[in-house]
C-alpha cells in the first residue's frame, strides 16, 4: 500500500472505504510495482527489494522494514498509524504443500529449505500477479487475501484463478508431476480485515469464519485439487454445471457444498 493523504484515524468507516474503494493510484502503482524483478517483495505493495529496481524503491522509502521485514518502511508506517479494521466482502486461498512431513524425511534438510524457499517464491509471485496480498507463510502453506480495493469486485475470480496458476506453476500439469504437490482452498464472504499487533508485530490480517472455511478446505483437498466453496464459484462465475459435493468440515456444524477444480497433465 502506499501511504497517502489519509485521514489520521483509526476508526471502521475509514478502513471499510480504504479496503473497499481505495485510491486508483494504489492500483496503478501496485501494477507497476510487480511487473519490477525481482523478489523477495513486500507483502502489501509488491515493491521489490532487490534486483535493479531496489534502489529506486530504497530511494522512496520501499526497503525491508527494520520492524518487519516481509513489508517495506512506508507500508509498515502505515499499517502502524492506521490501527483498526472493518468487515467488508472478500476472498481467501489457502494452499499447502501434501505430505510435507514425508518430503522432508525423504531429503536433506538444506534441500528441504531450498524448496520451501521455492514455494515462497513462487506462491508470492502469483498472489502478486493476480491483485492479491499474502497474509503469510505458515510452515509449508500460503495465505492470500483478495479484497475490493487490489481487484475492484472481481476478488472471488481473482482468487480462483491464482489458485489454478499456483497449482500450474508446481507442475500439477506436467506430465511428471509437481514438485511441490498442492492442495488449495478458495471461499468468499465477511471477514473482518485491518491492522493488528504492536511494535515490529504490526501487520495486516483478516479475520472470522470466511478465513477458517477457506483454511478448512485446503486442509482436505487432495495433490493438485482446489476446493471451491458453491459461494465463492457463483461471485467468480464458474461454470454452474460443475458438480457439487457436500464436506463436511472439522469444526463446522453444517456440511459446506464445494465444486472441486483438478489441475492434473490432461487439464
């Protein structure tokens, strides 16, 4: 994000119109910051922090933050001025790598690190190419956030199509196989998102059940499967002819219809 002129104060009416209309010079600046190599980038705004645009970003105040390094100085700034949040509608993908206990005994540690390191890299580079803001790295999953402000009404779309281009750049359509095989999650509603934390721990997150069904659904898709909640397939104008099925998810007390999208060597 790139501080502006916003009003200082913490209050839900101006984060519900920052997340939720924004500025066209955010869009336009995040879209010129990401198309910039080369990562590691931050996280809010998609400026790159090396490659032959770091010092340029250096130069107005896009370097690692000193406080959190997964953001530059000026969106960290921001995050910690503008403390407070807002529910609005928008969407998750969740995506982890399958049986990662089990890679990782099979290779060496260094090894391991290196492909998690790839993973990192890769999943960033995606949410970035399609409007969307990584939360964070859990172990071996990603977060991503898609809200109104990165990708105008379109965040549910946006959000299922960075999960096929995810599952596509693991290798899920290579004939032989991924490299980091993925299950991923995708499910749109309220959630309440804004600033948390204090000091070097400030950053922005989200909140409420919409988060959870989305972890949920990544939790039990299969290698190179993405699970579609029916709510978010409808928002992101999936064919309405796909099948649907009925899961019924660890702590959700009713079951949550889902369409199942596969990336294999003949998708």
């Amino acid at each position: 994000m790139t501080p502006g002129s916003a009003p200082d104060r913490d209050n839900e009416e101006f984060w519900r119109d920052f997340l939720t209309r924004g500025h066209a010079m955010e869009r336009r600046v995040r879209g010129v910051f990401r198309r910039l190599p080369h990562g590691p980038r931050c996280q809010m705004c998609a400026a790159p922090f090396a490659g032959a645009a770091a010092p340029l970003m250096r130069a107005i105040g896009k370097r690692p933050s000193d406080q959190n390094p997964t953001m530059c100085n000026s969106c960290f700034q921001f995050m910690s001025k503008h403390h407070g949040g807002a529910e609005i509608d928008c969407s998750f993908l969740f995506a982890d790598i399958r049986g990662s206990t089990a890679l990782a005994e099979g290779m060496p540690p260094a090894d391991f690190h290196h492909l998690l390191d790839r993973f990192y890299s890769t999943a960033s580079n995606v949410v970035f190419e399609h409007d969307g803001s990584v939360d964070k790295f859990v172990g071996d999953e990603v977060v991503a956030m898609f809200f109104p402000l990165l990708t105008g009404e379109r965040h549910a779309a946006r959000a299922v199509e960075a999960a096929v281009a995810l599952l596509r750049a693991t290798g899920h359509a290579d004939p032989k196989g991924p490299w980091a095989p993925l299950g991923a999650g995708v499910h749109t509603g309220p959630a309440w998102v804004g600033a948390v934390g204090e000091g070097s721990r400030t950053e922005l997150t989200a909140l409420g059940d919409t988060v959870n069904t989305a972890a949920r659904l990544a939790s039990v898709a299969t290698a190179g499967e993405i699970l579609v909640t029916s709510t978010a397939a409808a928002v992101a104008g999936l064919d309405p002819k796909l099948d649907l099925r009925h899961l019924d998810l660890k702590g959700k007390q009713l079951a949550t219809e889902v369409v199942s999208i596969v990336i294999g060597p003949s998708g």
